[in-house]
C-alpha cells in the first residue's frame, strides 16, 4: 500500500481533533465529556441494582440501631411533663440541701393540674420510677391530690399529700433528669448511679450489669471454644471421607437445623437435670454415687452444653468449605520431605485452615452473645447473659431506654473485640471456602 493512501499516526490524530486541540468523537462532541457521561450512566445503573439491598439495610439494621442509640438517651418527658418546674430548677442548687423554694411547688402545681388533666403524669412516675423507687406511688398519689389543693403556699400541702415531697433525694432526681438527654440509662447500665455528691457506683447487692457483662463474653468465648475443639475433628473428617459417605453425615450435622430450637433447648433440660438420661448413665457406669449426682442445669454449666450443641453447626460447615479447598498434595508433600503425621498436620494443614476457624468463630461468637431463649431455660439464675436482661427490659419492665443502653453497650464491646480480633488474626482472613 502507497504512503498516499494511508494516514500516518499523527494525521489518524489529528482528525479526530479540532482546532482546539480537543478530542471528539465523530458527531463532534468532546470525547471526554462523552467518556464522563458513560461512566456516570453506568454508575447509576449500578446504584439501582443495588438500591433493594441499600434499602432493606437501611430499614432493618441502620434504622434500628439508630432508635435504639436515640432512645438510651432521650429524655423528654420530664420536660414536657413538667415545664414550668424544669424552668424553676434551673435556679436551685442540689448542694444547698435544702429544698426548693415555694415558686418551684407552685409551678409543680400548675403543671401537675395539667398533666392530670391530660392523664399523663402517670407516665412522668413510671419513668422516674425507673431511676428511684417510689416514683411511680408519689406521681399517683399526688395526682389525687393536687385537684383538691387550695392556692397557696403550696409546699406545706404537697409534703402533706405526700412526705417525699419534703425529701431532698427527690428533688435531686428531677433536677437530675430534667434535660431532654440524659446519662442516667448508661449509668444504670453499668452499675452507676447520680447523686448529690456526683456520679457514684452503686451498693455492692445492687451491682448486677457489669457482672452480666462479664459473664456473657466470657461464657460466649468459652462456647466458641468447645464448638471449634468438637467441630475442627469433624470437620476434617468430613472434607477428607469419600463423598457418599461425606454427604450422609452432612445430613446428621445439618438435622438440628430441621428442628426447633424450644424443642432442642426442652431436650437438654430431660438430659441435664439431676435425675435426667447422663446423670443415670454415670450413676449406672460408676462414675458418679446416686447420692450425689452432678448439678448440670440451672447453672453456667448447662448453658454452656445446651449451647454448644445448638450452635456447634455453625462452627462445623464454615470449617468444612475451607477444608475441601485444601489439597492433599501439600501434606503428602511435606511428608516426601522426611515430616511426620503431626508435623505436616500442624505446619502444613492446620496454618490453611485458620480462615475457616475465624470464619467460624465469629459467626458463633455473635450467635452466642445474642442467644436468651436457652440460657433462660437452662441457665437458672447464674447462667443467663445479659441479652435475658434486655429482653426483661422490652418486654416486662418496659424500660425500654435502659434496654436501649445496654444493648448500645454490647455493640460498642463487640466492635471493640472485632477491632481486636482484626489486629491480631486479620478480618482478610477470614474465608468461607
């Protein structure tokens, strides 16, 4: 081909360009404004595709966790119940320890007379209630009360209609509780409470959140560990058997999963109690005397059993996915080197296989730390988790911003043990086959 019917690579350039020096496409718009558009098409494309699942999210986990972090600090109803008394301690002194003076009564009264009339101060009581006990009698009672009450002076006659009227303490907790947002429900959460000398932890029999606390991780780590030392074994025995015989006893790991979890839980309540199955086993074995069986429910022991089993699953088919993707030429290599059985196991295989574990020890993990159901039923008192006491709070006591602070307190130290768990294993890791 002649030089006069081909185009050099400068002149190929140069006609797709104008005067300018700018780039075009053939009907003459900028090729980058043309690039910029595509991408920008393709991107909301792709916005759409996933906004289902962005929405889904946002409603069911975003929002939520958002309700709950607003509702372990709102704090309003004091406010709105009582504003003229809000406006009046805004001038007392909780440290004078005396109480308020004759216009923050007469301002209680006025809207008392209010909130009766509106039938709300019922709800100011149980609110306060929450705090101190009494609260709910004095709001109730005085209700009663303030219709019958003359014009002033008004304080002689609320201390009449009721003596807490007349106690410092109480004016200590409307004073302490009359903002739109309050510590009080983290301080509850861990054991503390607001007093006139400042924030003070509790008296010792009253402490019981810290301890639950404690106790929910502790035995949630514990459970880790018994489903990874019972799953590892079966794990590997299901990714190295042949596959028929692999796929049969899937199917007895996967059988718990076909059954419910109040039927499962129940189960283990017949097995564990004192005259239960594994106790009249070990006395029939010899192991244990009939006199003095072993106490293996209603107690921390129990749970941790019953949990186990029930969350041993969830340990077990993460474990395997990673297994099967090993491939045995590794270890049979490792033993052409001159390794044994052990060393090829633990130098070799096992270091392949830590995703599997993280995988799986996170998903127990989370499991566990959320679980009330059983340890409710076999926990008694000293096995239960602090999700038993959420769960008490949302449903029976109706504090519902106590409730909100300790679950906002279990999110906090669980992303705490994730940060952790990610500096010293790595979330990259972590696999699933």
């Amino acid at each position: 081909m002649s030089s006069s019917e081909t185009m050099s690579v400068e002149e190929q350039l140069a006609a797709g360009q104008a005067e300018d020096g700018i780039v075009r496409a053939a009907d003459g718009t900028p090729l980058k404004a043309r690039l910029a558009k595509a991408l920008r098409r393709e991107k909301l494309r792709s916005f759409l595709m996933i906004s289902p699942l962005l929405l889904f999210i946002v409603l069911s986990f975003l929002m939520p966790i958002g309700d709950m972090l607003l509702r372990s600090v709102e704090n309003k109803i004091v406010q709105n119940t009582l504003p003229t008394v809000v406006q009046e301690l805004e001038r007392w002194d909780p440290a004078s320890e005396e109480l308020p003076d004759e216009a923050t009564f007469a301002a209680l009264a006025t809207d008392l007379k209010i909130a009766v009339k509106e039938r709300i101060h019922t709800r100011l009581g149980s609110r306060l209630n929450y705090e101190q006990s009494g609260f709910s009698g004095l709001f109730r009672s005085t209700g009663r009360a303030v219709r019958k009450m003359e014009e002033g002076p008004y304080k002689e006659q609320f201390i009449k209609a009721d003596a807490d009227w007349g106690k410092l303490q109480t004016w200590v907790v409307l004073h302490s509780f009359k903002a739109p947002y309050t510590a009080g429900y983290f301080l509850n959460a861990v054991d503390a409470e607001n007093t006139v000398d400042g924030v003070q932890m509790k008296a010792e029999n009253e402490r019981i959140y810290i301890q639950l606390f404690i106790r929910t991780m502790w035995m949630s780590l514990a459970i880790t560990f018994m489903c990874l030392l019972l799953g590892y074994p079966v794990a590997y025995l299901l990714a190295h058997l042949p596959a028929r015989t692999s796929n049969m006893l899937m199917i007895l790991v996967l059988l718990p999963f076909w059954t419910s979890l109040l039927v499962r839980t129940s189960a283990w309540k017949v097995l564990l109690q004192g005259q239960g199955v594994i106790n009249d086993l070990l006395v029939w074995v010899g192991f244990v005397d009939d006199a003095d069986r072993l106490v293996l429910i209603n107690n921390q022991t129990g749970t941790i059993i019953a949990m186990t089993h029930i969350l041993l699953p969830f340990m077990i088919l993460p474990l395997y996915s990673v297994m099967k993707t090993i491939s045995p030429t590794y270890v049979r290599a490792a033993k052409s080197m001159g390794a044994n059985d052990w060393t090829s196991f633990w130098k070799v295989y096992f270091p392949q296989s830590v995703p599997g574990i993280g995988a799986g020890a996170i998903l127990v993990f989370i499991l566990a730390i959320g679980y009330y159901i059983t340890p409710a039923l076999v926990g008694g008192t000293s096995g239960i988790f602090i999700s038993n006491r959420i769960a008490f709070h949302i449903s029976t006591s109706l504090n519902w911003g106590l409730a909100a602070a300790l679950g906002a307190i279990l999110l906090v130290l669980v992303l705490l043990l994730f940060y952790v768990y990610d500096k010293i294993v790595g979330i990259d890791n972590v696999k699933l086959g």
